[in-house]
C-alpha cells in the first residue's frame, strides 16, 4: 500500500510540475540563500529522482565550489572541485542557452576557474604534483582552465603599481631613519601603527561597497586585524621609502627583500584565506585613491572580486617621504 501511494504520489508530482528547463530555480535558490547544506542536499534528492534537469547540478556545483573555497587543507580544496567539476559538467550536459543566462553561468564559471587557480596552486606548493595535473585535466573537460604562473599574479593580489603622485618633500628636513628599526624583518603580528585619518578609511570603504552593491556583489566587511596589516605596510613604505607589495628593510641606504606579501598579512589575520593587496600613493583623498585604483586593471579586479568578504585599509602620511600619503588595501574570503 505504501509503495502505491509512493507512486501515485511521483506521479501527481511529476505531471504538476511540467518541468521546465529551469525547474526548480526559484525553489533552490531561495533555499541556497537560507542554507546552502540544506540545498545541497535538496539538490542531491533532486538529481537522483529527475537525473536529466539540469538545475539541481547548478547548485550542487555551486556550493561544492563554495565548500572548497573555504577549505581548510589544499586537498579538501581538491576533493571538493572535484565534486564541483563533475555537477557542472552533467549541468551543462543538459542546459541550454536561456538557462544558461537564468543562472548567471558565465559569473560561476569565473568563480570556479578562479578557485581552480587557487588550489591548483596550493597543491602545487604542498608538492601534491599529482593531484594538481589530475585537477587541471578534469577541470578542461567543463572549462578552459589555463593555470596562472602563481597565485600571487593573479587572483591573489597584487595591483601594483598605478604610479603614485609624487609628494614635495619640505626643505632640510632628513628621513627618520633609526625608525626603521619598528620594521626590520617582518612583522610579528603584534604592531599596531596608527592611522592617519580613520574616517578616510571607511570612506574609501563605502566608495568600494557603494560600486560592489550596484554590480550585484556583497559588500566587504571591515575586520580589523586586516587593517592593522594595511596600516603597518603603509606606514613601512612610507619610512623606508619604497613603493612595492613584498617587505623590504634600507641596509645602508640599500633596499633588501625580507618577505612576499601574503606571509606579511597573515602575520596579523590567518583566520580565512587572504587573497589580495593594493597600494597607493601620493592622494590624500579616499576619492583620489579610489579612482587611481577604479582605473587601474589589476587594482579594479581586487576591489571587486567576487570572492572577497573581508578588508582591512590603512593609510598614513610621512611628510618627509616621497609620496608622502600611502594607502593599503587587504582582503581576505
């Protein structure tokens, strides 16, 4: 009895629905919204009684991307793509063109190369060699997935360098120079310089959010260990008188690496996964600063990357350097 009531049940429901290509987006999204767990396995439920919809694949590929996004270890990163690659693949299998556009696929396709990018490199640095050639052969069966050379060069960071406006230095007035002691080597995480103006901060802030809000992006929340991060960075470039994202120290007037960027961040916020820095100099202005960075390819794509949740920004003012404003800006997932 209970088997022909299961059926009859089936039945009745698959004639309601009619299916469409699109059944059940509007279900399933609302339900990724309130609990991606909870969709996923929703998701899961749907696929194995109406294996040929493809909307059910679009949103287990999605949170399998998002779980490996924040993955602790590169291979969790890893299994979870792999998760991710094999419901994209069957979605695509069976969507077409309008659905294609009713679930924004072109923008999870950027998303997903993007965490390709990542872990590809990650398990490239844990020397998991192996799986990071079985990541990028699986990966080109769904997309065109060209590895960037490093992660440092492309989602990661580094905006260098739009040119700073270059500050006047005031007449017979020498650098400072036993303050570079404060930045010999690199940070132990425990510095905390002080802002020049916190206001211009959170100014600079809300011109980001205000444009990542209009694009349909989530707007970035202030954590305050990443500013501590950007203020120190700023407050070295500014007094040893350099303009770049690895560290340096002035040894006799000469400029010598002592760490990359990313090591220099998680100094301060190891909490999630750092993945981009700008700078700038020479605008005292949060407006000035956020078009310099608004015009610049690089430092664009890091203001609004999709990825991103978490920013710190730090600016400081050295009269007697050569840009004499300097702003930092460090995000985290």
């Amino acid at each position: 009895m209970k088997k022909l009531f299961l059926i009859l049940f089936l039945s009745v429901f698959c004639q309601q629905t009619t299916f469409a290509k699109d059944w059940p987006l509007n279900q399933l999204t609302k339900l990724y919204n309130e609990n991606a767990d909870k969709c996923l396995k929703r998701a899961a439920r749907y696929i194995k009684l109406f294996p040929n919809k493809p909307v059910p694949y679009y949103f287990s590929a999605k949170i399998y991307n998002d779980r490996a996004a924040s993955s602790k270890t590169s291979r969790k990163a890893y299994l979870n793509l792999n998760r991710a690659i094999a419901s994209a693949k069957a979605f695509k299998k069976r969507s077409n063109d309008e659905l294609n556009e009713k679930v924004a696929w072109d923008d999870f396709e950027s998303k997903l190369i993007a965490e390709l990018n990542r872990t590809y490199y990650l398990l490239k640095a844990d020397k998991s060699n192996d799986l990071a050639r079985n990541l990028k052969a699986r990966a080109n069966k769904v997309v065109v997935f060209k590895p960037v050379n490093s992660i440092e060069k492309e989602d990661e960071v580094i905006a260098s360098n739009s040119q700073p406006e270059k500050a006047s230095k005031p007449a017979n007035v020498k650098p400072k120079h036993e303050e570079y002691k404060l930045y010999f080597g690199m940070p132990l995480g425990n510095e905390n310089v002080l802002s020049f103006n916190e206001n211009s901060e959170l100014e600079l802030l809300e011109l980001i959010n205000a444009e990542r809000l209009r694009q349909g992006l989530r707007a970035l929340v202030w954590e305050p260990n990443l500013a501590r991060a950007a203020r120190y960075h700023a407050s070295d470039l500014a007094k040893q008188e350099y303009f770049d994202h690895q560290s340096f120290d002035r040894v006799d007037g000469e400029l010598v690496e002592v760490g990359n960027t990313f090591d220099r961040i998680r100094k301060f916020y190891s909490a999630t996964f750092v993945n981009s820095e700008n700078i700038a100099g020479g605008n005292k202005s949060a407006s000035g600063t956020y078009k310099q960075w608004y015009n610049s390819k690089g430092h664009y794509r890091n203001m609004f990357n999709a990825t991103s949740q978490y920013v710190g920004i730090g600016v400081v003012y050295e009269p007697t350097s050569p840009y004499g404003y300097y702003w930092v800006f460090c995000t985290a997932r």
